[in-house]
C-alpha cells in the first residue's frame, strides 16, 4: 500500500498532468463561445452565451487556484507547518465542493431545460444536489480543524462517502434523464433526427468519462482505513475531471452547432428561441391523434404534412433547448 504522505505527493502530480489537459480544453472552449463557427470573428455581444462564458472562466480560475494551494500544501506539509496545511487544505476542500456542486446544478438545469421544465422530472436530482450542499457545509467545518482524509473522524468520513455518492447518483440520473428524452423524441420522427442522436452522443461522452471518476472516488472514499490512501489520488483525477468534461461538452456542442449551420434545411434554419417560447412539444399521442382526424377527412397528404411539421417541430424543440442551455 502506498505511503499516505507519497499518495498525496501522486495526487497533486496527477493534478498538475491533468491540469494541462484542462488548459488545452479551456483554450478550446473559449474559442467556441466567443468566436464565429468559421474563421476567428468575434460573436456580436447579442449572440454570446454570456452565462456559460462567466462561469467556464469562473471555473478556470477555481481549478488554478485550486492546483496552486495544493502545491503550497504540500510544501506546508512536507516542513511540517500544520497549521498551514489544515487552512490550504480548507481552501482546496472549499474549491473542490464548489466545483461539483456546479457541474450538478448545470447538469440539472440542461435535464430541466430538455423536459419543458417539468420539476417533477428533476425532484429527485434536485433533493440529491441539496444534501450535496449540506454535506459541504459539515465537511466544512470538519477541515477547519483536520489536515487531512485519514484525521477525520467516522462521522466525517460518512459525510464525506455521502457527498460524492449524491454527487454520482445525480450526474447518472440526470445524464440518462436527458438521454431518454432525447432518443425518445428523436425516434418519433421520419428521418431519426440525426443531429438529436448526436446530442446524446455527446451527452453519453461526457457523462459517461465523469461518472466513472466519481464512482472511483466514492468507492475509495468508502473503503477501510487500511485502504484509504488510494483517495487522495481519486479525488485529484475526478476533480480534473470535473472541468475536463465541462469543457469538452462545450466544445463538442460548439462543433455540432456548426456543422448544422453548414448543411441546408438544418435546425438553424428556424429561430430556435422563439420556437422555444412558442411552441410546445407535440407527443406522438398527439399525432396519431391528428393523423386519424385527417384521414377521416379523406386528405392523406395533409396527414403526411402534419406528421412531417411534428417531427420538425419536436426535434428542433428539442435540439434547441439544448442547444441553447
């Protein structure tokens, strides 16, 4: 088993690895929320998605200062200087719940987002991301006064299994959440919605690379005493992670909007925030029931036309609002 004081020593070398792959994401990222889909014009300030934008740079500067307190800790703890090891520690734990308790509420916006903003849909990750919130609040307190994994006590060490176990429950349901609805729409259309199987391309990428980070970080986190060195490095990699995926969904969104600008009669094609406040989703019950008022009509090609405008109308509905969240 690997010595405690060499595990942290792995970890914040993982971290700095890691790191770089974060800054070539981040740099990329930036590029497709403040530039034109081709050449390097900037967006007019109407069409920046000024929320993503603050909180991906938000993000950076959380993960570099985060990486900088752990370098700094390490040195405080290698001299000895408790003290500064326990107040480093507490800023890195502070940082690092932030983070997650971020990428949980984004998750779960988009997941609302997708199903019309149904809160039903959205109550269990919801409820999950408030005990998140609580249990950052104890762990807290419990850094003030402990250096590290292996000083806290039971009920700390429970906490601390229960936050990043509400953490992976959330990101699995609300990632399969909003796959669902998307296959679920998309499979409802005459041409599949190709551009809708990609989303939930993307979306299954992403969510699948930091669900397994999180699920190694809560078994590590729930292991025996004997065992527990393993978490410090788990943790650096699912906290990378963390930002990794953020970024790379961004970008692999960013690349899918342009590629559907590029091909004629693509989603661009209609104005998808106004189909959004406009519009709503016309479920295949719907259809069927609109089909057979038009047969009994005897005017099959209006029926063919009402079930094309379906399909549109619901895969644009759906691709935008994600599109666009």
């Amino acid at each position: 088993m690997i010595p405690l004081r060499e595990a942290y020593l792995i970890a914040v070398f993982v971290q700095a690895i890691l790191y770089g792959l974060y800054i070539a994401t981040f740099i990329l990222c930036i590029r497709w929320l403040i530039f034109v889909n081709e050449g390097w014009q900037f967006r007019s300030w109407q069409k920046i998605q000024w929320s993503i934008l603050t909180l991906t740079i938000l993000l950076f500067g959380f993960v570099t200062t985060d990486l900088g307190t752990s370098l700094r800790e390490m040195l405080a703890a290698i001299s000895g200087q408790e003290a500064t090891t326990r107040e480093l520690n507490l800023i890195n734990r502070s940082i690092e719940y932030t983070i997650l308790i971020t990428t949980d509420a984004v998750l779960i916006f988009r997941c609302w987002v997708v199903y019309r903003k149904s809160w039903r849909i959205v109550c269990l990750p919801l409820f999950l991301w408030t005990c998140t919130i609580a249990c950052a609040i104890v762990l807290t307190c419990f850094w003030k006064q402990f250096a590290s994994m292996d000083h806290l006590p039971p009920f700390g060490r429970a906490i601390n299994a229960t936050f990043y176990f509400c953490n992976l429950v959330t990101n699995f349901y609300a990632t399969c959440a909003i796959i669902y609805r998307v296959l679920g729409v998309a499979k409802t259309t005459l041409n599949k919605a190709r551009h809708l199987y990609d989303i939930c391309q993307i979306v299954a990428g992403t969510g699948v690379l930091y669900v397994v980070t999180s699920c190694t970080l809560f078994v590590s986190a729930s292991l025996p005493e004997a065992h527990r060195n393993l978490y410090p490095i788990f943790d650096a990699v699912n906290f990378s992670m963390a930002g990794i995926t953020f970024n790379i969904f961004l970008i692999q969104m960013g690349q899918l909007r342009a590629s559907i600008a590029n091909q004629p009669n693509s989603l661009q094609s209609f104005n998808l925030q106004r189909t959004l406040t406009t519009l709503r989703f016309l479920s295949p019950n719907n259809t069927s029931t609109e089909s057979r008022t038009v047969n009994t009509a005897g005017t099959g090609r209006a029926n063919d036309t009402s079930v094309a405008t379906t399909g549109v109308i619901s895969r644009t509905l759906v691709a935008g609002s994600y599109l666009e969240s």
